[in-house]
C-alpha cells in the first residue's frame, strides 16, 4: 500500500558529497524535496565513493548496493551503464514500499519495466541524451578500442532509450535535451539543475573589474 508523501530515488552514485555535475543536482534535489515534507527512500549505487551519513539527515532511509563491472556487464546487450547496476536487491526494496520512484538517469532504469513495479509511478530525471554524449566521446578518443567501445555503447544507449515509454514523467536537465525528449514522450518537463546557491548575492550596477576568460 502507498504511503503519503513517500518517495523513492534511485541515484546512479552516492550523491555524498556534492561536488561533480550529476550528484550536485541529486544531492539538493533530496534536500529540497525533505524540506518540502517528502519521506524520501533513497537508493544509491557505490564505487569509488563512502557511504554518507549526511544523507541521513534527509532520508527515512539510504540503501547501497555494489555497482558490477567486468567483461560480463560490458558484453551484455544492454549499456554498460545500466548492466551493471542490475541488482536483486533493489527490486525487492522497491517492491517493499509502493512509493512513486524517481529515476536518476537512464543509468538506474534497469527494472523500471519490471513486472513487479507495473502499477507504481515512475519518473525519469535525464542527465543526458545518453547515446549522443557517447557519440562524442568516440569522435574525440584517439584510442580505437575505446573508439569502438563507445560506439557500441552508443548504439545501445539508443536502443535501450525506449524504455522511457515505461515512465509516467520524464524531467529534463536542459532545454536541448527538453527538446530531444518532447519528440519521444508525450509529458516532458524541463526542471532546471538544482544546487546549493539559494540567493542572488550580486550587487545591481556595473562594477569596476575586467573579467579575463582564458
């Protein structure tokens, strides 16, 4: 049974402490969302980075599950990047507790067509057009193996996209991206990043400084 104001987040990192792109907006995300009353479950995938009781202050709860990777995960026909977040774990956590799930990234979007979260409300924050960014990652690498690497990944980047069909919401990060997204879904909302900076601190006028950029 759905609990008032419970909310799930499935973050592809933990997003403790907040200081690259992609947690910066999850991590103040979650603190605006506590502040706003909403009991949040948060789920978050480790490597490389410790767990946080930070987090804590702003969760009802924080689940971590090990992110897998080897040959098998990069073989796999499905992204890498989802492939290797595929755990048991989290399904039954989520199944556990018939909250509305906020996916961070098509990276955390491995069961979000799973039978058992059928009736469950799901959203999609998009960091990216995913098979685009890797698109340009293989036309900048000199090395032909991760060149290749890339491709392929794009390729199935774009073919795992569809899954988004599965999504109630999807919630863009750019207006780009918004106007990507808004060809292939029918609710699209752009929402810009959130972060830590709350207030305007700049004084009105013109100053008396030269800004040299480079």
């Amino acid at each position: 049974m759905a609990q008032k104001n419970n909310l799930h987040i499935v973050a592809f990192n933990v997003p403790y402490p907040p200081d690259y792109g992609g947690v910066i907006d999850i991590f103040y995300k979650i603190r605006s969302l506590s502040e706003e009353g909403i009991k949040i479950y948060l789920h978050c995938f480790q490597y490389g980075r410790k767990k946080s009781s930070e987090l804590e202050r702003y969760c009802e709860k924080v689940f971590y599950y090990n992110r897998n990777k080897g040959l098998k995960y990069a073989l796999s026909k499905k992204p890498f990047i989802v492939a290797g977040r595929n755990h048991p774990d989290l399904l039954s956590n989520l199944a556990g507790n018939k909250a509305p799930i906020f996916f961070e990234g098509l990276h955390t979007c491995y069961f979000i067509g799973h039978p058992k979260l059928k009736e469950y409300k799901k959203i999609i924050r998009t960091h990216n057009v995913e098979h685009d960014y890797y698109s340009q990652l293989a036309k900048s690498e000199t090395n032909i193996f991760k060149r290749i690497y890339f491709n392929k990944e794009a390729k199935k980047l774009k073919r795992f996209e569809s899954v988004v069909s599965n999504a109630n919401t999807l919630i863009t990060i750019s207006p780009s991206d918004q106007e990507y997204f808004n060809n292939i879904h029918p609710n699209s909302i752009w929402v810009p990043a959130f972060h830590e900076n709350e207030k305007v601190i700049s004084k009105s006028g013109k100053g008396t400084f030269f800004l040299f950029h480079g």
